[in-house]
C-alpha cells in the first residue's frame, strides 16, 4: 500500500492507528532481533504520536511509519549517529526536516544504524553497543552503507515504511540498490540540513527511502525547502517538464556485464530513448577530490566532539589537551581516525594548496562537465553501484582504499549536488541491482516526473 | 609525499588524538596508499577555475536581529555528566 491510499484509509478510520502503530513497533522489534536495522525504537514517541493522529487525522501523513538515520537529531531521543563518542546523546531539539514530518501526522518508529557519522559504504563501520545490519536478500551480505539500516528496514518491513536518509558520497543510492528498494537524493540546498550531525557540510544531503517513486515524491516535497536555520538551504520552484533525452554514461557502465545488461533491459521496458555520453574528468578525478573534500570538511566537523557537554564524558584526571585527546581516542573508530588525519593533512600549511584546494577546483570542473552535458540531456543514467551487495567475509579484506572505489558511481553526483534516485532494476543471482538517474540541480520534480510518466510505479 | 611516522604523530597531535604504536604502524602504509591514490589530481588542469566551496551558488543568508528564546539552563545541561553548580565542569586549564 502507497501512502495516499494509507493516509485515506486512516482519514476513513478504516485503520484503527492506535492499533496499527502497535502492530508496527511489534513487527519492528521482531525484525529487529534478527536483522538489526534500528538502533533504536521510539515506542514511547510512537504510540504519543499515533495517539495524536487518531484524534486529528488531518495531516498529509497521517499515521504513515517512518524510521530516521541515527545522525539526525529528534528531541529526547538517543541520537549518536552510531559513534561511542555520542553514545548515550539526547538532543534537546528536533531537525527541521523532522518536525516537517510529524507536523504532518507521520508516526517516528525509530533510528536506523548507519557507519559512524556516515563514514562508510557497507554499513560495518559502527561504534561500541550496536550490531551490523544484514541484508534483507542474504544474511551474509551488508546492506551498503552508510544509510544501511533505512535500506534494510524499508525493504524488510511488511507494513507501510518510509525512511529518512542522508548521502554524503553516495549513502543514499548505495544502501537502495544493495537492499532493493527507492532512495532519492535531492539537490544540494533543497532540504535543510538544521538538526543532522554533519559530516561534510558541503557535501550533506537528507533524502528519503521507500518501497515506490511515489512514496519517495510524496515525502520530498513535504520536507523540502528553504530554512533560516540552515543558511545554505534554498527556495526554489522547480520545474516539473517531462525529460524527452536521456544518456547513459559510458564509463559508469565499464562494470560486470551481468548488471549492464540488466539495466539496459530495464531502459528499454521502460521506453527510454537513450544515447551514450562520457565523463571522462568525472570518472578519473571524481574520488580523490571527493575524498578530499569531505575529510577536510570531516576533520573539522568533528573537532567538537571533545568529551564535554554532552556524548563520552570520562574522569577529569588530565589537563587540557590531554583530557580531549584521550576521549577522542577511545570514541573514535579507526575509520574516523583514518579520516581526521587526512583531512588535517589536507588542510594544513604547506598542504593546502595542493590537496584541499585542488579538489574544490577539481569539483567545480567536475560541475562544468555535468553542465555541459545536461545542454543535451536532461537525465543521465548508472548504475547505482558497480558491484551486487558484497559478503561480510569479503568486506573484511578489503584495504580503505579499496573500500573507497566502490563508491566510484555514486561519488560524482554528489560532490557535484545534483539530485538523483536509485531504484530496482532487476535482479542477478538473486541479490537487487540499482539503477541511477541523475538530473541537473533543481531539475528533482523531472526525476520523478520522467519515471512517472514512464509507468515505473 | 611521503606520510611517515613522524608526520602521522604530528597530525595526530594537531587534531587531538593519541595513537598506540600499533594503529600508528597500521596506519603508516594505509595512509600512504591513499595519499598515492590521490596524486592523480596534480595531473587535473585547474588553470584560471574557481575552487567550488559548495556545488551550488550560496548566498549570505542573515536572519532578523531579533531576541529569540534560547534553551534553559537545565536544558543545555542535560547531557552533561560533567557539571558543577549550574556550569558544565571541564578539565584543568593550567
């Protein structure tokens, strides 16, 4: 069932919300044992809200389940974006986007486990007290990362289920295609960003998941816009014109020949006319400058986390600096460890010219061809991830470096913060196989418009 | 670029942490890997291009100077473990 249809049926009081809130949370918990896609499970909240909605069910979401990546901030509930440097936060306050949701009747079922502060692309990075999520295909298999408990439990969930989500590099596109289902990531600026622990701040952006485009469309535009509290969010109208050309990027499609065929096939029933385009800076420049980028911006986002005020607090035996360092090196994984470095590397005198700020004009060079080719198209196609969804046992040997190609598709679209959706496109081996369009920025209605249009509902 | 030793401690002195020999010996060789992988962008031509600080044009964004509520002393306290007296309670300075 879609949420307009949902949100009727309890208009209509044909559902009872009280009691299909708890018959959701019940389901959620058992899925939960098994599968561990919530690092936690609002109960208390839900039933509050749901209490709410069966009083006033007025709302564009009411009663609709929705699940929330860890890294976004919801008053009075653990909020640690899946790090022991904030295990055991609370926020006093509740994200933007957030409170959108719930000012429309959605029920807020949880938060999904992720890698630490998104530092990932399988969802194995995660800090002290929770569990890795497995993938809802194959138990042996991650969900992709970072959002990979959102994937999880969206595909997973028998009920209706929605999941907030946030990319950085490619968080949202990677967990949907490995787990199955829809991820949307809108254009940079679109969504306020008030209320998520960044990451990269030039790079942030919350998107939703769900089971279907439409549910996917339905909760964009009730979180989208412009907010004082986050200065670099936008107002915009945005064009809702039927895409007429589309183009494949060739070298995105330089992958196993089992996917390419799969999404070729899938092109194809969908009625698409495409031709081929290449990206060549893209594909050559696009993860080092990303890399760069976001580590830098990492290394600094992440200087406030020094065991005061709030997260890991330990005994005030040392002065100063060493009180902080010895928190940040108990609360930090390797990974971000791995990742301060850098960035501080990146950012210091004597490096900065030729790291940090290569990349940033390395990314607007990587814009200008993204431009030059939407002068033709207005949607380019890939696949969403150049492999199926890997084994734990095969994660496991991998180097970082390693780690950090696999996000060779999904890292240009987002350095360059151009809206793009991963949905199905078939199946190999019986594992999900996502496929990429990727429009220009503020042209996020098109994405939806062109699959709409195209009957991929 | 070599990331030896010596240049991770300082790094890592830089951004506050402390390293046991063992994640410094793994780290070494890591770190390098990638910092060779990142070398391919000397060969990027970015003569007379702009560094893009955002994908996006972003404009100064003021808000009215207005006197808005701000969270209580209770609230801003709330999850800190470290307090004495209504303050948070932080480490000896010197």
């Amino acid at each position: 069932m879609q949420i307009k249809e949902f949100v009727a049926k309890v208009k209509s009081k044909e559902i009872d919300i009280l009691d299909y809130t708890s018959k959701v949370l019940q389901e959620l918990e058992k899925t939960n044992n098994e599968y561990h896609y919530l690092s936690n499970i609002s109960k208390e909240l839900a039933l509050y809200l749901a209490k709410k909605v069966s009083k006033d069910p007025s709302g564009k979401l009411a009663g609709v389940p929705i699940s929330v990546k860890d890294c976004i901030c919801i008053k009075g509930l653990e909020t640690s974006a899946c790090s022991t440097i904030l295990k055991g936060y609370k926020p006093v306050f509740t994200a933007t986007v957030v409170n959108k949701l719930i000012k429309e009747g959605a029920i807020i079922v949880g938060k999904t486990i992720q890698d630490e502060f998104g530092f990932g692309s399988f969802c194995t990075n995660i800090g002290n007290g929770f569990s890795t999520p497995l993938n809802p295909f194959d138990k042996e298999r991650c969900c992709g990362g970072s959002s990979g408990g959102s994937a999880g439990i969206t595909k997973k969930s028998k009920n209706l289920h929605i999941s907030i989500a946030e990319s950085t590099g490619g968080s949202i596109a990677c967990p949907a295609s490995f787990c199955g289902i829809v991820g949307f990531t809108p254009t940079y600026g679109l969504l306020s960003r008030n209320g998520l622990i960044d990451y990269g701040s030039s790079l942030d952006k919350i998107g939703p998941m769900a089971k279907n485009i439409n549910d996917c469309q339905t909760i964009f535009e009730i979180i989208k816009g412009q907010d004082i509290k986050d200065p670099t969010s936008k107002f915009k109208i945005l064009d809702t014109n039927k895409p007429k050309t589309f183009a494949i990027i060739k070298e995105a499609f330089e992958v196993d020949s089992g996917i390419k065929e799969i999404i070729l096939k899938k092109l194809s029933n969908l009625g698409f006319e495409t031709k081929e385009i290449s990206l060549p800076y893209v594909k050559k420049y696009a993860i080092p400058a990303y890399y760069i980028i976001s580590m830098a911006e990492a290394s600094t986002n992440l200087a406030k986390f020094c065991g005061l005020r709030y997260g890991l607090q330990m005994d005030l035996k040392e002065k100063y600096n060493e009180y902080f360092s010895k928190v940040r090196s108990q609360g930090f994984s390797k990974e971000a460890k791995r990742r301060i470095l850098i960035g501080t590397f990146a950012r210091m005198a004597g490096y900065r010219d030729a790291y940090y700020l290569k990349a940033l004009k390395v990314r607007q060079k990587i814009i200008n061809e993204y431009k030059k080719a939407f002068k033709k198209n207005e949607i380019l196609i890939s696949p969403s991830m150049p492999i199926l969804p890997p084994k734990f046992t095969e994660i496991e040997k991998l180097a970082p470096i390693d780690t950090y190609q696999m996000d060779q598709l999904t890292v240009g679209p987002n350095l360059a913060g151009l809206p793009h959706i991963s949905i199905n496109a078939g199946f190999k081996e019986e594992l999900p196989i996502g496929m990429m369009l990727i429009g220009d920025h503020f042209n996020d209605n098109s994405i939806f418009t062109a699959l709409g249009e195209y009957g991929e509902n | 670029m070599e990331c030896n030793q010596s240049l991770i401690k300082k790094l890592a002195k830089n951004a506050r942490i402390n390293l046991s020999e063992k994640e410094l010996k793994e780290l070494e060789p890591e770190l390098n890997a990638i910092l060779e992988n990142f070398k391919i962008l000397d060969k990027a031509e970015t003569k007379r291009i702009e560094p893009a600080f955002h994908p996006i044009e972003i404009q100064n964004t003021m808000r009215d100077d207005i006197i808005e509520k701000s969270l209580s002393q209770e609230q801003t306290l709330k999850n800190a473990s470290l307090k004495k007296d209504g303050y948070f309670k932080g480490p000896k300075v010197v």
